[in-house]
C-alpha cells in the first residue's frame, strides 16, 4: 500500500470505515480559477474537486481523466502527482476512508457534458475554493498546490 502522509475527517467509535482508493484532479484556468464540481440538487449539494473511485485494473492517472469526464465532461492529461490523503467520511451510508492521490491536471479539450447528471463543473477562484469543498483533505491538496505555484513563482523572479 502506498504512503499516506495526512489523515482528514474523524471516525465514530463502533463503525469499521471500507478503505476506498480515490483519485481528485486539480485543474487551473489562468491560474485564477479552479475546476469543482457541485453535486446534488438545487437545494442540496456540495463542492468537490472532480474525481473518485479507482476501479479495478486501472491506474491512478488513468482514473483521474475517466472521472473528470465523467464528472465535468472536460478532457485531462495528468501532469504530476500533488499528494496523497485519507479522508474518513460517510459515503451513502456506508463508513469510508478515501484514501485519495491528488494530480494536478491540465486541460486539453472543452467539448462535453457531464455523464452524471447531478454533477455540474463551476470554475471557482483558488481562495473561495478552499473555503467550499466539503473534504478537509481536498481543501489541503488546494493550499498544497497554492502555496507550491507561490513559492515557484518567487523563484522565478
């Protein structure tokens, strides 16, 4: 098993959390607005970077371009692995630990509608983008890459 460095969320005692091998993909556009997606209806949802399960036989870079069509319709190439998380939460019942890889994607095609249809890709600025994901360990992988392009920037100069 691959090396988590961080763990997010908080179990409740007595329930026994399914550990679910995940893939987010973190995606700029003119590196003022990130790629969410808002799932749910008009009167519930959240935020989430666009992403999830890992099916069998497939590769983690293979996963997050699969998801982020299926999510947002938008084709992905992977341009680099960010980090690895877990994060404990209820998954439609049932107690899951995602134990997520987070890339940093770029986008190669526009064309598409999301597969799911209560999924809806919102370009939303990095800053209100931490604030709006539901997963702690998502919010980390945005202020990961952040403070990384900042500090890469000053370097440059």
């Amino acid at each position: 098993m691959a090396h988590f460095s961080m763990q997010f969320g908080r179990t409740e005692h007595g329930k026994i959390y399914k550990e679910r091998p995940s893939v987010y993909g973190l995606c700029a556009r003119n590196d003022e607005k990130i790629a969410l997606v808002k799932v749910g209806d008009a009167t519930r949802f959240h935020y989430d970077l666009p992403g999830g399960g890992v099916e069998s036989g497939e590769s983690d870079a293979e996963a997050v371009v699969r998801e982020f069509d299926e999510e947002t319709g938008l084709t992905v190439w992977p341009v680099r692995q960010l980090n690895r998380a877990g994060q404990f939460w209820i998954n439609d019942g049932v107690p899951t630990n995602s134990l997520s890889v987070f890339f940093e994607v770029e986008l190669t095609a526009t064309e598409g509608s999301p597969i799911e249809p209560d999924h809806e890709l919102v370009w939303v600025p990095v800053e209100e983008a931490l604030k709006k994901v539901r997963h702690d360990a998502h919010s980390w992988a945005i202020l990961s890459w952040l403070r990384e392009r900042t500090i890469n920037l000053r370097g440059r100069r």
